[in-house]
C-alpha cells in the first residue's frame, strides 16, 4: 500500500552529511520566520530563503523540482501544501506554513513549520491550537521511531495525538491522507510512504540507519483536498484553515536524531522521554 517492503538505510557518515544539509533547512527557517509580517509578499520571502540557502553552499531542493518555480513552499490560511511563491501578500492573523529542502553535497534535508503572521497576540484562539497539534502530533510520529518497531507506528502516535488534541480543544481536526511523509536522502522523496494516520498494515520494521521525513498536515474541519488550476496548491475543500509541520529524522540503535532541528531535537525527545541521539 505504501511502498517497498525494504528500508534504504545510511551508513554514520552519510547521515552526519544530511544533518549538514538538515541544518541549512532550519536556519533558513528560522530566518524566515523572523521576516514573516503583515504586507510581505510570498515571492520576497522566497527569494530570502534562495539567498541564504545559496550562502550557505546549498542548493534548494524544491526550485524546478517536476517545474516547481520557488525554493520554498508557502501556504495561507486554507492551502494545505504546495503553495508556490509569487506576488501574494500576507496580513496579521493569516496562518503561513512554510516548507523547505536543501540540498549539500548531494543530500535533502526538509522541514516545515507553521505560524501566525504578527505573532501569536494576532491570531485566533483556534488557529494556535491548530499549529500546536499538528507540531505535537509530529514529534509524537518522531518519538515513536526506534529500531526494531513497525514504521507505520507513526501514523497511530500522530491520529492518537490529534484524537486527543480535538478532545482537549473542543475542535474538529481532519487529518490529510492524500499527503504522506517519506524515506529521505539522495533523494527528496523516497521509499517508504509514512502515513500521518493508522493503517491496518504494521509497515516495515525500522532499522538502524533509516531516514525519513514525518509531516503531518492538519485541518479545522474536513480533511479532503482540491489541487488549484496551477496543479500545485493544495487546499481544502471546505474552506478550513490547514497547518503543516515537518522534519527530517534519523534512527539508530542509539535512537533518535532529528536532522533539520537546530538542537537535534533534544528539547522535545526529552519532553516525550525518547532518545535523543545525535551522532558525534
């Protein structure tokens, strides 16, 4: 159902060479988050993340990926994924998901975050919780990663996760099946498929060595998808606001070193009591 049985794993060198590229993808992150205000359009954030990636002796992964025409990907208010960069501007309030991929010496890294233009004073009670879901429900996908588990244990932590989030927050959340995570190395998008819900099929066994990218995609109320005419922009079909959260991990017999954090992703395993194990 979703891919190859078998999982691609990295050798220690290979993956400390993703963590270089992983690590040029959170700084332009962050970097972008700090630009993001009220009246910037797309097109200029956009060509800040190029510069910096480009500085840094990256290239960015999505630029002419299958024709796509920026390096990043931006997405307002109902557009889930895939929204392409252009003379759009954002305002105070609108929810931006802001998504990214270098590439260094020939390996991806790729993450995304999602976030209120003007600050989390401009926006709407249920849009934070919405952002605060899905971030959680990614590092509940992450943590549970470790070898020797079934990969598609990721998917159940992340809909057990947003199950409880609607609870607590007294909220529809719809979960985004049509878009998945995935392997990731030599390659932005690999073998295997990580769905971000449960699934009948355990999914193959983690090994040691194993890279991927966990990216759940969020609603606040349907979960269906339409592509815009530009055969890129995902949104949803009921008009409902979207946040996406992504980062790429790696999985030893240590345990878990999160690629395009720029602290490895110690802070939040260590909320969660999974290992954090950064390679020296």
């Amino acid at each position: 159902m979703f891919g190859r049985r078998g999982l691609d794993v990295k050798t220690p060198d290979q993956i400390r060479k993703m963590r270089v590229a992983g690590l040029v993808v959170g700084e332009t992150l962050e970097l972008i988050r700090g630009q993001v205000g009220d009246g910037m359009s797309t097109r200029d954030l956009d060509a800040s993340a190029e510069e910096y990636i480009r500085g840094r002796g990256a290239t960015p992964s999505f630029l002419g990926y299958h024709g796509f025409t920026g390096s990043l990907c931006i997405s307002v208010n109902e557009e889930v994924v895939h929204g392409i960069p252009g003379p759009r501007t954002v305002r105070d309030g609108d929810l931006v998901s802001i998504d990214c991929g270098a590439i260094v010496d020939g390996w991806h890294g790729d993450a995304a975050i999602s976030l209120i233009v003007g600050g989390r004073l401009a926006a709407s009670a249920r849009d934070l919780a919405l952002i605060d879901a899905t971030e959680a429900s990614m590092w509940a996908g992450i943590a549970a990663l470790a070898v020797g588990s079934a990969l598609y244990d990721v998917g159940a932590a992340v809909e057990d996760c947003i199950t409880e989030a609607a609870r607590a927050d007294g909220a529809t959340y719809g979960i985004v099946e049509d878009y998945v995570g995935h392997g990731i190395g030599t390659e932005m998008h690999q073998d295997p498929q990580v769905p971000n819900y449960r699934v009948r099929d355990r999914g193959p066994i983690v090994r040691s060595g194993v890279t991927v990218a966990i990216e759940p995609m969020i609603t606040l109320g349907s979960a269906e998808t339409d592509v815009l005419d530009d055969e890129w922009t995902v949104v949803t079909q009921d008009g409902s606001r979207a946040a996406h959260w992504e980062h790429s991990v790696a999985v030893t017999d240590a345990g878990i070193w999160v690629l395009t954090a720029l602290d490895g992703g110690q802070k939040c395993l260590g909320a969660l009591g999974a290992p954090y194990a950064p390679l020296a």
